[in-house]
C-alpha cells in the first residue's frame, strides 16, 4: 500500500497527485457553478423570465341604437345646452314645464326623457332642468331640492377644470330599484330620475 501511495524519498506518488487535482477542479468547478446560479437567479437575475405585461382592456363606450328626437323648434340656449344622448340612451322628448318657474323662482325649466329604445319596454331616465338667475338662486333651489328628496345615499362635488362648481347628491327613488340624482352646477340645477344601476352613471356622463 505504501508504494501505491508514495514515491520511492517518500513524497506522494503521481497517483495521488493525480487524484488530489482532480477533487480540487471538482470543488472549483461546483464553486463556479454556484456563482453562476446566484448570478443567474438572485442577483442581478438576468435568468428570471420577466412577467408578461397585463393587458388592460377598455370596454366601448355605449352608443345610443335610436336617434335623438323631440326637440322644440325654438329652443332656448339652455335647452340647446342639453345633450342629444348620454350613453346609451337618446333624447326622445323636451316638453316645458314650469313648476321650479312658479315654486322656485326659475328663468325657466324643462322636462327631458331619454331612452334607449322606442317602445313600452325600453330603459328611461327623466331629467328635470332648471335654469337661475344667479348661483344664490340656483343654490338655494337645489337645497330645497335635496331636501324633498330624502335621505342621501351619497353625494359629493361636481368639477369643472378641477375646480368645484356645484354639488350633487343621490337619494332613493319613489319606486323600487329607481334612484334620483340632483345636482347644481353653476346657475343650472338639474334632477335625473330612473333605474338606480343607470341613473349614477347617466349623471356622471351627462355633459351639463
């Protein structure tokens, strides 16, 4: 065993030399391959498949199916302001009325019905538009407004340009599953009444 192991003056035979190199280059060899494996996976992760970007989905906005109808033949400045359709649903019918003229001292008011469709069955909002002299006016309507309405079930600032112009406010509707939105903006007050899961979004997009 001693001659396998050593040379003739006692120094290690070629073998064990042979042998020594050969754990050593498998040691560095498994050192290089964990630095390779941090490099790769912890830092700085060039290995780490990137997350597919999310796609974001934009749903269209809905257009009205029926055209705008119904508008007076010598209409006001205010109710030339009113939209021809707001989502989707069309104007069908502008008729005056003139309650917040007579109870709430209004330059004038009008009835408006948007639908979005032209029979019995079709989906409907109301929208009752009033216009005031000053906002003191049109401030002073709208909290009678809100009042008669009942209780809130939510409210906030309506915003033009990033500055406040006005309020509005929601409240239930006289029947079930219908939602009033009121709301001022500047010297205009208007109240938009109809199903509670079209109404919100009706007012949001309604463009006065």
């Amino acid at each position: 065993m001693s001659q396998a192991r050593t040379g003739g003056n006692g120094r290690p035979s070629p073998e064990v030399f042979r042998r020594r190199r050969i754990v050593v280059a498998s040691a560095a060899g498994a050192l290089v391959l964990v630095v390779v494996l941090l490099t790769a996976f912890v830092w700085p992760g060039f290995a780490k498949s990137e997350p597919e970007p999310q796609a974001t989905v934009t749903a269209p906005v809905p257009t009205p199916t029926i055209s705008p109808s119904g508008r007076p033949k010598d209409q006001t400045a205010f109710v030339k302001a009113q939209p021809d359709s707001v989502l989707a649903l069309a104007l069908r019918e502008v008729t005056e009325d003139k309650s917040w003229e007579d109870d709430a001292d209004a330059v004038e008011s009008w009835q408006l019905v948007y639908a979005d469709g032209a029979g019995e069955g079709a989906t409907t909002v109301q929208v009752h538009a009033g216009q005031w002299e000053d906002d003191e006016a049109a401030t002073a309507a709208y909290g009678a407004l809100v009042k008669a309405a009942g209780e809130p079930t939510g409210e906030g600032e309506v915003s033009v340009d990033g500055k406040a112009t006005g309020a509005y406010v929601v409240t239930p509707g006289s029947t079930e599953g219908s939602a009033v939105v009121t709301w001022r903006n500047g010297t205009a007050v208007l109240q938009a009444t109809g199903p509670a899961d079209v109404v919100e979004g009706f007012y949001s997009a309604y463009p006065l």
